[in-house]
C-alpha cells in the first residue's frame, strides 16, 4: 500500500506548479518506501534515495523562486522549514551511503509526517500570493 496520497482535499494548493510537482515527489517517495520495505537491493534503495531528494531540492527552490518572485511575506518561515528538511535528508543520504544508515519504515513515516503538515500549513499558504 502507498505510503501517501494525494488528494486535492488533503494536499490541493490551488497552484498549479507545485500540485504538480507534489504528486510527482509523493510518487518517487512511494517509490522508495516500497522498495526499502520490500527488501529490494540496497543500491536500488540508494539510487531511488539520491533522485528523490534532488528532486526535493528542485522543488523547494522552485517554491522559494516563486515566493521570492511575489515578495511574498512568509518566505523566511518557508524556507528555514525547507532547510531544516533538506538537512535531514543530506545527513541521512551521507550515513546510508556510508553503510551507516537504512532507509527504514520510520523514515518514510517521518517524511510523511513532515509533508502532512508541510503543505497544508505552509504550501497552502502562498496560494493567493503566488496567484496574485
Ligand atoms: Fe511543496
Ligand atoms: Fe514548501
């Protein structure tokens, strides 16, 4: 079973760009939960793990292209929370390619977690900004 779906309900922004770029991350991230949990080889994981975080990075700094873009006020509070995330992931990509880490069912659910909250608090919240 997929890890996270997206539904207009739970995740719609009312942007275009970014519905589309989250359902393209919601699918590389089940992606990678399948196969961690599925016990498919670890370079497959690794492979899946580096393309889904650049991926993330591409989209967060699109995010913050197009808020900066609108002057948008709450672009400082966005952007600390994409860092944070993306300082998550860099440590964990470094550890798991070092032999140090797994990508385990906690990590999935922490990344679900992290967007559950992240795009109707934060994402949602450039919707009239960025439609302006
Ligand atoms: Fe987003
Ligand atoms: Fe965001």
């Amino acid at each position: 079973m997929a890890l996270i779906t997206w539904t207009a309900g739970q995740f719609g922004t009312n942007v275009g760009f970014a519905d589309d770029e989250h359902k393209i991350l919601f699918d590389k991230l089940n992606n990678l939960y399948d196969l961690a949990t599925g016990g498919a080889d670890r370079s497959a994981v690794g492979n899946q793990l580096d393309d889904l975080i650049s991926y993330v990075v591409g989209h967060f700094a699109h995010e913050e292209r197009e808020m900066l873009a609108k002057d948008f006020n709450g672009y400082t509070a966005h952007k600390a929370e994409h860092e944070a995330l993306i300082g998550i992931c860099a440590g964990l990509q470094t550890k798991f390619h070092a032999g140090e880490a797994e990508v385990t069912e906690e990590v999935g659910q922490m990344v679900k977690g992290w967007l559950d909250h992240h795009i109707p608090t934060f994402d949602m919240a450039y919707a009239d900004a960025l439609n302006s």
